[in-house]
C-alpha cells in the first residue's frame, strides 16, 4: 500500500512541475528554450508512470498507447534540444 502513495505522490509533483513550467512559458517570464523541455519531460514521465499503471492491472492497450506516446514525446524533446 505504501507503493500506491509514493506513485500518486510523484504523479502529482510531476503535474504540478508541468503545469508551472507551462505557465512559465507562455507568461514569457522564463524562456520557451527552457521551459518546453522540462514540461514535456515532465509530461512523457508523467505518461510513463501511468503506462505502468495500465500494465499492473493488465491492460495491454492502454499500456502500449500510454508508452508510445510517452515514447514519442521523449523523441521530440531529443530532437528539439540536440538537433534542432
């Protein structure tokens, strides 16, 4: 029991870090070069951890669209950061 409350805990420190650096961003008072990447990081482990959640209690296509998507995002910000 004391797993579920740590995993809620992190996912709701990760809301809330995503939710403040999107506000950041679009306020301009922190730089969109800055503030994109630590939301979406935030974002993709955020659906990370609720991919494993949806494997837990086995549902295979919850699971697997959660951890593409998550998948997805961490491949746009690599891209965004490094690349382009």
């Amino acid at each position: 029991m004391k797993g579920v409350s740590i995993l809620k805990f992190i996912k709701i420190i990760l809301s809330v870090v995503t939710i403040i650096f999107a506000g950041l961003g679009l306020l301009r008072i922190l730089s969109f070069d800055i503030s994109n990447p630590v939301m979406l990081i935030s974002l993709a482990t955020l659906l990370l951890l609720r991919s494993v959640e949806y494997k837990n209690s086995r549902d295979n296509n919850g699971f697997i669209l959660t951890f593409m998507t998550a998948l997805f995002v961490y491949i746009v910000v690599i891209y965004n950061v490094f690349i382009g």
